[in-house]
C-alpha cells in the first residue's frame, strides 16, 4: 500500500537560488507531522508545492497514489490547505464563505449544505456563522480558514501556522482542533513553535536553506535519558563505557545528559557511578526536547 503522500526528489528554483532542494519523505494518516525550521528556511513554499498552488522545478509528488503533476484534479481533491494568513473576504458572512468554497470544490445541493453543516461543527464556528468575517476575532478567522480546508473531507490536511498571532487561549483552542483532526487524516503542520511540535506532531521535518536535515520521530528512538552530575567528572569517554550507556553529551564541567541502551536499567547505572567513586550527586529524568535536536542540526 502506497504512503498517503510520498515526495521523492522535490525542488524549486524559480530564479538562480533554489529555495526548496531535493526533498523526500513520506507521509501516513494517524498523528500530526510538524514542519519546522528558520524564517526563509522553505517551510511556506514546500506547503504551496505540496497543495499544488506551486509547480516544482523538479521531482514528484503523490497524493493517495494519484500524481499531482499528471492528475492534478484527482489529487488535489484529496487535500485540504490552509494557507498563513487565510485569504478571507471580510465582507461575506461565514456560512455564505464557506457555501462558496463548497461550490468551488464541486459540491452542490444537500451535499454543499452537509458539508459547510460539517466544518462549522468541527471548527466550533457554528455560533458565528452569520457573522460577517471581516467581524471575526483572529481565533475564529484562523478556525474559519481550517474550515474551509475540511469542506471536501480530504484525505491530507496542510496547515501553514494555523495559531499564529493568536493569544494563548485562542492558540490552546487551535492546538485542541489540530490534534482532533489529526486523527482521522493526514496532517502536516508548519510552524515556528517547537513546543506545538512537541505537544501535536508524532514525527518532525526539519528544513535549513531549502533541504531536508532531519525527519524522523519527535522523541528520537532508544532507552531513557538522565542528567548526571558527579563531584569527581570522568573522561566523557569513560562514562561511555559504562554498561547500558548508549550515548554521553557534556554539559558543564561536571554534569553530562546520559541515553541508555533500550531495555537498560537505571539503577545499574547508579550502581555504576558510586562504584567508580566519581561522587554521584545527581541522577534525574532528562528529556533533550525538540529545541535540543533543532540547535543540534544547526536548523
């Protein structure tokens, strides 16, 4: 069975630089997936190709097994965009927007009804549908560009900072909505928060200057994480020889972050660490985080 979108070899130069530069990965429904990386890095543009707002230079998309480039009606039924910012016209009311939008996707009669009934229950905006949206707040204007992105029920969902400008109320509410519709579809979420990452996202791409440097799980793979800080440091390499020590990163003078293998226990490290006599003073959960992998990789 094909990945819900596979991207093989993916680049666009529209003038000497390229902005984005042979990206490749796969998507599958079940979990968001974050889209991270600097201002510029190519997070916006990779989105626009991907919806097929954008044509590549070179390389391929596929939709569900369908090909963007040779079946561009067929494929881009299966997506949902929600561009930053939404392009809403604050002179319409939100149930005639989105009634527009449904015509614009095909959609008419019961089925048109049915489906705006849908994404204005989904996006909490029943309350204001006949409500011009030029009269929304930022949190519902964000919500209403999610709704429009729903109204064909695609398959693949992407969002461009979809809480961006929000208060924290109204981004904790967006997360909430992203998180539901993450489960039923396929979602790729590009933002500048590495903390909505880490609380949505299963897996992570990471863009630097317009390539791909990581994609891969938000917690990377492998045994428990500690801090260790001991009065009487070792070498780096002599706490890497420790049984059960899959890898050592230093942090201070004396204190280092320590991974175990998978299946290693931490109280045979204690043990370890007093036996040496290296004067063990700390041994507590550590997790490296997101920021940690993202200043690693230079992104």
């Amino acid at each position: 069975m094909s990945p819900l979108l596979e991207v093989r070899s993916l680049s666009f130069r529209p003038g000497p630089r390229p902005l984005v530069q042979d990206l490749s990965f796969t998507l599958e429904a079940g979990g968001p997936t974050g889209l991270i990386g600097l201002n510029g890095a190519g997070k916006t543009t990779t989105l626009r190709l991907l919806a097929g707002v954008l044509r590549p230079t070179t390389g391929s998309i596929r939709v569900a097994g369908l090909d963007l480039a040779r079946a561009p009606l067929e494929a881009k039924a299966r997506i949902g965009f929600q561009p930053d910012p939404p392009a809403l016209p604050d002179d319409l009311r939100v149930s005639e927007y989105l009634a527009h939008c449904a015509g614009l996707r095909g959609l008419r009669g019961r089925a048109l009804g049915d489906a705006c009934r849908q994404a204005l229950e989904a996006c909490g905006l029943g309350a204001v549908r006949r409500r011009l949206v030029g009269r929304l707040s930022q949190g519902m204007r964000r919500r209403l560009g999610i709704a429009q992105a729903l109204l064909h029920a695609p398959d693949l969902l992407l969002l461009d900072e979809p809480s961006a400008g929000l208060d924290p109320a109204q981004a904790a509410e967006i997360r909430a909505l992203i998180a539901a519709l993450g489960r039923s579809r396929g979602l790729l979420l590009s933002t500048h928060l590495l903390h909505e990452v880490e609380g949505l996202c299963t897996r992570v791409l990471i863009l630097r200057d317009g390539r791909l440097v990581h994609a891969g799980p938000v917690r990377p793979a492998g045994g428990e994480v500690f801090k260790v800080g001991l009065r009487r440091p070792p070498p780096e390499q002599a706490l890497r020889a420790l049984p059960g020590v899959q890898e050592t990163e230093r942090l201070h003078t004396d204190c280092f972050r320590v991974r175990l293998a998978p299946g290693a226990d931490p109280a045979r490290l204690a043990e370890a660490l007093v036996g040496h006599g290296w004067g063990l003073r700390e041994l507590s959960p550590a997790d490296p985080g997101l920021e940690r992998l993202f200043l690693d990789l230079g992104a």
